[in-house]
C-alpha cells in the first residue's frame, strides 16, 4: 500500500520544469538514419502530441528518452533527470506504453497488475482496476490470447497504475475502439490535470487532436515544428465564399493581406485565406456582401504539407497547393 517514493534528486540541480527535454539528440542505426538534431522541449503538466509518419523516428526518440537504446550524439533529460546515467530511477517515475508490445503468455491481466504493482515496490492497485474497467479491459483471460486493442487496454492500465509523473504512449490507440479511445483520452486529460505530463505518439493528427495541448512535428528524422495545435489551426487556410449584389470587379482581392487562389465569377468570389481572415473581409465590403460562407480551417491540410516537407518550421505555408501523391 505504499506509494514509490522517489528519491529526491532534485536538490542537486535546479528544477527545470521540463519533463522532456532533448538537445540535438541523433541516431544512426549503422548507416540508416533514425533521428537527427532534435531539440525538443516538453514542459511538465502537458499533453503533448509527437506527430509524424511511419518511418520518420518517433519510435527511435521514444526509446532514447527511455534509454532503451543509446544516442549516437546528443543528450536528453527526462524528469529533471539525465538519461545516460539516471534512467532507473527515470523508470520508476515513468509509464510506458511500446508501440509493439511484447505481452505474451498464460498471464490474466489480473495477475499482471499484481506483479507489476510487487515490481514497482507494493503499490495499491486500486486505480489499476478502476482504470481497467473503465476501459472494459479483459483481466481474466491469458493476455497472450488477446486481441491487439485488447492487450493494449492492459498495457495501458500497467503503464498508468502507479501514477507516473511522466506517461509515455507510442501510438496507444491501435485497435481501440471509439468508445474506449474516449475514456482513454479523459484519463489523460486527468493525468494532465494533476500535473503529470503525457507524451503520446501518433501518425495520425486525428487521434490526437483532441486531448494535445501541443504538438511536435518529426519528418525524416527532423522535427519540422513544435506548436500549440490552436495557434496551427489559426494559421491554416480558410476557403470564403463572398456573393455581392453585382458582378465582382477583377483585382477586387490583389494584392490583399494572406489572400491566395481567387476565383471570380459573375457576382461571386471564391478565395482562400491564410491567417487572419479580417483584411480580406475589409477588402470584400467596398461592395455590398449578400452572403459569405467560410470552410472550417481543414487542420489535415497543414499536417499533409508537413509530413510531405511543403513547408518548414519557421513559415508554414499551407496555402500552396497542397498535391496528392502517391
Ligand atoms: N533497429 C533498427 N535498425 C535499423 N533501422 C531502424 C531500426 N529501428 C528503426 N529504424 C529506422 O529508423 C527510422 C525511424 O524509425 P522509427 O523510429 O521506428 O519510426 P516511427 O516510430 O516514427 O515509425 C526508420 O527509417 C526505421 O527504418
Ligand atoms: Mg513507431
């Protein structure tokens, strides 16, 4: 019944906040890239969203952070603390979700939390069980015999049990189905709300998008942007239709203020807007508007341009076509 007591580092060098915190963190499996340069800060009491496609290294950082592997140069802290030397103690205080999990054998999920709560020094598995049942978790069968969401819910619970300072997911949401996401996505949204922090990893922005308070971009290995997701969504392209009650005038909208792609015809206008959509409008009404329609910012378009390189850190500029390929 006793909760891990940390041993308190902290005395010896100052609190910096941060949960994560990399710096030009790179490695090279042999002559294959895995990650390279990456900076990264992570402060403590966020959720933060690690995106990025298959391939570009989320994984790899993952388990730097972790010390599952070794950099091949730069340094990373986590919790304060630094990962080549102090990474049992940053075990102790974190909780880890692998992407592909290695949960096999006769074991019930039952007797797994009891393990896992004896390995990490007795702890009360009270919320163990109240997590997994919030998850509808399967604790009485062999986890080896279950399916992919389903052994994914019990790693979860294992992960989360003993209350980490820091929960580290590699894309957690793989075969959960929707009901359960969102049950997982209010954990962790009360995780975040007693100032832990979650690190969660996903290819895709839509599993993310709506518990992250920030997100990081990694593509080929490079972080392309790190960014709280409402001030991408203020950048992303807004498409306006204007209708006036006369034909539009050409040049009505050149030269205008994040305004790209007009189409004109008879007396309506079609524009997309980057950014602030107000010098746009100030630009529409020298005629008199009968009816404007806007499309909701499409975050996905900003995420695609990233994660094919359209764009860099410093200008996003989703407003360039953005191309299918493939
Ligand atoms: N053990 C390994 N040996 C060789 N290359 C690896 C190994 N693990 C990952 N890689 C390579 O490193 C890159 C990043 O992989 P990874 O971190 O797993 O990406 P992600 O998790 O984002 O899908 C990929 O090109 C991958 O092929
Ligand atoms: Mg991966």
């Amino acid at each position: 019944m006793t909760d891990v007591q940390p041993i308190d580092i902290r005395a010896r060098r100052p609190a910096s906040g941060l949960a994560v915190e990399t710096r030009e963190l790179t490695k090279w499996y042999g002559r294959n890239r895995g990650i390279l340069d990456v900076s990264l800060e992570v402060p403590r009491g966020e959720i933060f969203g690690f995106l990025g496609p298959n391939g570009s290294g989320k994984s790899t950082t993952i388990r730097l952070l972790l010390d599952l592997i070794r950099p091949s140069a730069g340094t990373a802290r986590v919790l304060d603390l630094d990962v080549a030397t102090e990474s049992l103690e940053i075990r102790h205080r974190t909780g880890y979700v692998p992407g592909e999990l290695a949960l096999y054998g006769s074991q019930s999920g039952t007797a797994a939390i009891r393990y896992f709560a004896g390995l990490r020094g007795g702890i009360d598995t009270t919320y163990a069980f109240e997590l997994a049942e919030r998850f509808r978790a399967d604790l009485d069968r062999p986890i080896g015999k279950l399916s992919t969401g389903n052994k994914h819910k019990v790693a979860i619970v294992l992960a989360l049990m003993h209350k980490p300072e820091l929960l580290v997911l590699d894309e957690p949401s793989t075969g959960l189905d929707p009901l359960v996401q969102q049950e997982f996505q209010a954990v962790l949204r009360e995780t975040r709300d007693e100032g832990r922090t979650v690190f969660l990893s996903s290819h895709t922005l839509a599993e993310v998008e709506r518990v992250t308070d920030r997100v990081g971009i990694i593509r080929e290995g490079r972080l392309v942007v790190v960014e709280r997701l409402s001030d991408l969504k203020a950048k992303a392209v807004r498409h306006l239709e204007f209708e006036f009650d006369r034909p539009v005038p050409a040049g009505l909208f050149d030269g205008v203020e994040g305004v790209r792609d007009i189409r004109i015809e008879g007396r309506v206008a079609n524009i997309s807007v980057e950014g602030m959509v107000d010098p746009a409008v100030r630009a529409a009404s020298a005629l008199t508007i009968v009816n404007i329609s806007s499309v909701e910012a499409d975050l996905d378009e900003i995420f695609l341009a990233y994660y094919r390189g359209e764009t860099d850190a410093a200008t996003p500029s989703p407003a360039r076509e953005v191309t299918h390929v493939g």
